[in-house]
C-alpha cells in the first residue's frame, strides 16, 4: 500500500501529539488531503516559497515544517497575503503541508527545540521551565473482563495500540472484583442463571493506556475480542505530568563568565548574530533556555532562578527591564535556537514510519531559511 499524508499524520501526532500543543497554536496538516499520496517528507524549520520549490522538485512532497504556514486565521485565501500566497502555491503544486510547533517545543524525546543546547552546555538538574497540569495526549481504558478471557483481550488490545509506554508494551493493570448484573429478554448473557436473574460474576478489571488518536481502533478491538454481548468501559483523560512545559532550565557543570557562555553558544550552535545584555564578566551557573521567541516567558526564567536567559527575538524595552532586574541574557536569534533540533526530529519521524511500515524518505531540506544577513 502506497504511504498517504494521512498515515504520516497519524506518525506525527502519535510522537507529537496535538494536544500538547498551545491553545493558540495551529499544528497539524496545513495544506492539502489526506488521501493524498507521500512518496517523499521533507523536513524544513520554515515555508517559504525556496521552500516550496525544493518540494516540487519531486512529486508528492509532504512539507514537514516547525513553524505553521497558517499560523493566524486568514479572512480569504487569495495572494494578498504571505500565507495566503504561500498556501495556494502549495496547493496548485499539489505539495501537503503539515506543522508540529508547540507539541514539538515541549517534548521530552531529546527532539524538542531546546534540547541542542542543553546538549551543547551540558547542563544538569533539568526541568522544563514552565510546568502545568492539562489534559495530554494519553488515555486509560477500564473494562471488565472473565478471568478466562483476559489474556486473548489483552494481546487484542495491545495490538492495536494500547499497553505501549515508553519502550514497554502490554502493559496493563488488573485487580479482581465482583461484577452484578441481571439479563433482560433479548440478551445473550455469557454467564449467570438465565433471563431475568441476578447474577453476581467474579471479573478483573483491566486497565491500559493508549494514544488518544487510537481511542477508535482500541475500542472497535476491545468490542470485538471481549466475550460480553455487552461490554461495560471506560475512556479516562489523563493529565501531563509536571515534566511537560515549554523551555528547558539547568545548571552549568562550573561557573561562566556571560561572555563565555554568549560565545560558547555562537560558535556551537551556530549562532552568528549572537548578542548579549549584561555584564560580562557576571559568572553565571542556572541557565534557561527558549528557543524561537521568548519574550514571553522572560518573567518564568527569573521565577525559575536562572542568572540567565537564552533565547530569540528580545525586544529593547523588555531586554533593558529584564537586565535591570538582574537577569543577563542571550538573544541568540530564533531561527538558530530552534534550527538545531531539525535533524533529531527529521530522525525521529523517519525510525517512527518505518516502525508501522511507511516508506516515503525522510530528507532535510538544503534551503536555508533565516532571513538576518
């Protein structure tokens, strides 16, 4: 069977899943059918109309960016616009266009944005730099079943896609109890007394985890291998734990001086249009890190206790507040805080397809995308 774009999507969202997202981001297919056919996926940190003509080059390219193309609502879909123009080039070139922005920034596979340069400064003791609870991507199925029968449910439902966390599959938890029920006219009841009597039924309770994208399959499974005429179940949100959140913080191995660490960071990531406010020679231990724009979270990294921030796109009053209050900072520019992770990501993805059986390569694209000369 020949790859489509939906079958990469359901790649891509099984590791990255939507729901970890920001409320106010716009991830997923962009541009495009999923019917459509893949023969190549290429990844790019940005859409740009180089872009888009590397795509054309073979036919059926899925563009797997980081940075949406549609990123705000668009009130028409005509060239006015730079999204505008873009998407309908896309689209009369037949090139899919798919995004994994924010679900991409706050993973914890050592694919997320920030995690080259936690590499690069070796740092200890990390933590995200902001935590909040909210509902993942994950889901507990509880059912209900015969002793007898628990095992062919379990292997049924493993098979589908439950049971899998971290690199452990058929994982499940079951505890025994007593079932009651009483069989009306028109039922097949598996055991009891027959129709109209109460029946009290030793069970165990099965419960596994499962991708919320496969709730469908699970459940379509779980009623097809369970014995149960009727099958009582139940779907459980689970909330992300304090491990997911947006940023990295952690600790320089030995003190640095702000300059050091400003060139540190230029010439490893690389970062040629480095700058950095601050004193220095202030020795600084707590880094935290946010790739891409982080204007936003400037407050968060004081919170958290860093000496100092690394990230892009600071601007001049909110960097002169900011020093003023003690915190040194890095503005290593977005596009190189975030281009880094693009080839851990492209890995990712690709060993995730081959893993269900997809075949489209899996390619970095050649055309550079940062706009600062």
């Amino acid at each position: 069977m020949p790859d489509t774009v939906a079958d990469w999507l359901q790649v891509v969202h099984d590791r990255y899943p939507p729901a970890q997202a920001a409320t106010w981001d716009n991830v997923g297919l962009q541009v495009g059918d999923p019917d459509w056919l893949v023969e190549r996926v290429l990844v790019s940190l940005d859409v740009t109309e180089a872009v888009l003509d590397e795509a054309a080059e073979v036919a059926q390219t899925l563009v797997l960016a980081h940075h949406p193309l549609l990123f705000r609502p668009l009130r028409r879909l005509t060239p006015e616009t730079a999204a505008g123009r873009l998407a309908l080039l896309a689209a009369t070139r037949r090139i899919t266009v798919a995004a994994a922005h924010t679900n991409l920034d706050v993973t914890d596979d050592g694919a997320g944005t920030n995690d080259p340069l936690v590499a690069l400064l070796e740092l200890t003791e990390v933590g995200p730099v902001t935590t909040e609870l909210r509902e993942g991507a994950r889901l507990k199925l509880v059912t209900f079943v015969p002793p007898e029968a628990v095992e062919p449910v379990l292997d049924a439902l493993s098979a589908a896609g439950a049971g899998r966390i971290g690199d452990y599959e058929r994982c499940s938890f079951r505890v025994e109890g007593t079932g009651t029920f009483r069989p009306l006219p028109g039922t097949d009841p598996y055991s009891g007394d027959g129709i109209g009597q109460d029946a009290n039924e030793r069970e165990l309770r099965l419960e596994m985890e499962l991708p919320r994208s496969r709730a469908g399959t699970v459940v379509a499974t779980l009623l097809a291998a369970h014995p149960y005429d009727e099958v009582a179940y139940d779907l459980v949100p689970l909330l992300d734990g304090a491990t997911t959140g947006f940023g990295r913080v952690g600790r320089l191995p030995t003190p640095m001086r702000l300059a050091d660490l400003a060139e540190r960071i230029r010439t490893g990531l690389p970062a040629p249009h480095l700058r950095f406010a601050g004193d220095p020679d202030r020795e600084v231990v707590r880094v935290a890190i946010v790739g891409g724009a982080g204007d936003a979270l400037l407050d968060a990294a004081r919170a958290a206790g860093a000496d100092v921030y690394v990230t892009g796109d600071l601007r001049h009053h909110v960097t002169l507040d900011a020093v003023s209050l003690g915190l040194q900072l890095i503005d290593a520019g977005h596009h190189a805080t975030e281009v880094a992770a693009m080839p851990t990501f492209q890995r990712r993805v690709e060993a995730s397809a081959r893993e269900v059986g997809l075949r489209a390569p899996v390619v970095a694209s050649r055309t550079p995308t940062v706009p600062w000369r």
